[in-house]
C-alpha cells in the first residue's frame, strides 16, 4: 500500500511531462506535412552525380 503513494504522484508527473512534450511538438510544426516525406520518396529521380 505504501507504493502506492509513490507511484501515483510518479505517474500523474509522468503524464504532465508527455503532455508538455506533445504540445511543444504540435506548436513548434512537428505535424504540419505528414503525407509530403512519403509523396518525396515515391518520386522517380533518375538523375546522376
């Protein structure tokens, strides 16, 4: 029973911590473009260096 006022506040700091993480990625554009990387690989470059 004792662990469980450990791991409670632990998890609620947790949830905060992945929280603040997601919602520095969602402002800083982490998710604007998700279909342009895969339309670049598709495209045919046959060029040579």
């Amino acid at each position: 029973m004792d662990i469980l006022f450990l791991l409670i506040p632990l998890s609620v700091v947790l949830m905060f911590l992945i929280g603040a993480v997601f919602w520095w990625s969602v402002q800083s554009g982490q998710f604007d473009d998700l279909e342009g990387p895969a339309h670049r690989l598709l495209q045919d470059d046959d060029r040579t260096a």
